[in-house]
C-alpha cells in the first residue's frame, strides 16, 4: 500500500463473526499507512473471546481495499491458528485455585485404576491411572 498513483490510501480489515457472518465485528485494520502497510510478515495474536462470543458458528474474514486512484494493493495471511487456554493450575484437583494438601489427599485416596476414565479428576496424566506421573505433575504446581 506504499506505492503507486494514490500511495497509503487503503486498508486491510480483518473482521469476526459469532453467528455465521450475519454480523462482523473488526478485530483490526492495517493501513492506511504505517509499518505494515509497506510489507513483511507480522505476527499477530488476539483473544478472540475479547470481540465476539465463542461460539460453534466463529468465522473470520479478511478484506483487501484497492480504492480510488490506482496503487498497488498486496495482502497475505499465513499460519492462521486457533486454540483455547485453560487457566486451570494442573494438580489443583478440588479447584481452589491452587495446588495443595487437599489435592494430595484427594490424590492418594483415588490411587490407582480409575473408576471411570472419564471421571477421574486425580488422573492428571489421562492414562486412566493415578499414579506417580499423576504425584509428579501435582508436585511439580505444589504452592
């Protein structure tokens, strides 16, 4: 967007959606000038959850503007990648918050083949055991 009949006069506009595109929220604008808008790659980061709800209808759109007079309008995104962050302290079993001496109680009783893999908080791990890799990982948070 740095060069051409009308230099630094265009924008990218990246924008979220949480119901399918019915409506779009932006979640940032590049140009029409500054340090990118002359080029390079940039990496971004964003909390989506920030803008728009989490939902199982998110999309993201990206818009290049070539408006007006004529310049050269260039824009490429590489390495787009979503995920979730679990703010959980791992080994903080009765979820206080913190890894402690009722975790390692709840630990200990639970020790050994889980019930029910699917339900069975002290197995830190998931190998469906509670057992001295589950005692590391839960020593390892202690505090």
């Amino acid at each position: 967007n740095t060069v051409g009949n009308a230099p630094n006069q265009d924008i990218f506009v990246v924008e979220v959606s949480d119901d399918a595109g019915v409506s779009w929220v932006e979640l940032e604008t590049v140009g029409p000038a500054g340090p990118e808008a002359g080029g390079n790659w940039f990496f971004k980061e964003f909390t989506i959850a920030a803008f728009v709800d989490l939902t199982d209808e998110f999309q993201i759109r990206f818009t290049a503007s070539d408006l007006g007079d004529g310049s050269v309008v260039e824009a490429g995104v590489d390495g787009i990648r979503l995920f979730s962050v679990d703010c959980g302290v791992p080994g903080d079993i009765d979820g206080d918050g913190s890894v402690g001496i009722s975790d390692l109680l709840i630990m200990l009783a639970d020790w050994g083949p889980c019930a029910d893999c699917n339900d069975c908080p002290a197995d830190l791990d998931d190998d469906c055991v509670v057992g001295v890799s589950d005692l590391l990982i839960l020593l390892e948070n202690w505090g």
